[in-house]
C-alpha cells in the first residue's frame, strides 16, 4: 500500500484533526484554519522538518506537491 502525503498528515501530524461534525474535516489546531496542505496546497515547514523525515518514501511525493506551489511563503 502507498502512503500519500494526506494519509501521513492524517495519521502522524499531532497539530492535525479530523473534525467530522462540522464542515471542515482537515484541521490544523495551532494556525486555527484548514490544513494548508489539505486546503490548497502549501508547503508547511513544521510538516517537513518534524514528520516528513520520517517518511522517507513520502518525500518524493511532497516535494512533487512543493514544486507545483506557485508561493514561495510557507503555511
């Protein structure tokens, strides 16, 4: 099985909450707004330094995803 970005974000991040009573089901609890990688994607840096290096094989995928960001400025 092939873990996605979404799916390590989902399982691995602890700033990262599914709230399914509301409209809003990717969460990012300290920015107090939509994940900004679920959301429309933009490079998060406390992601890429605390979790992605643990993933390794998800690196590859992110920086895919990174590379179509048209703003330079993190999340």
């Amino acid at each position: 099985m092939r873990l996605t970005v979404k799916a390590v974000i989902a399982a691995e991040c602890p700033s990262h909450f599914r709230d399914t009573r509301g409209a809003v089901d990717h969460w990012c609890d300290p920015n107090d707004e939509v994940c900004p990688i679920f959301a429309i994607f933009r490079r998060c840096p406390w992601f890429e330094t605390a979790v992605l290096p643990a993933w390794p094989a998800v690196a590859a995928e992110y920086a895919a995803l990174a590379g179509q960001n048209t703003s330079d400025e993190p999340a």
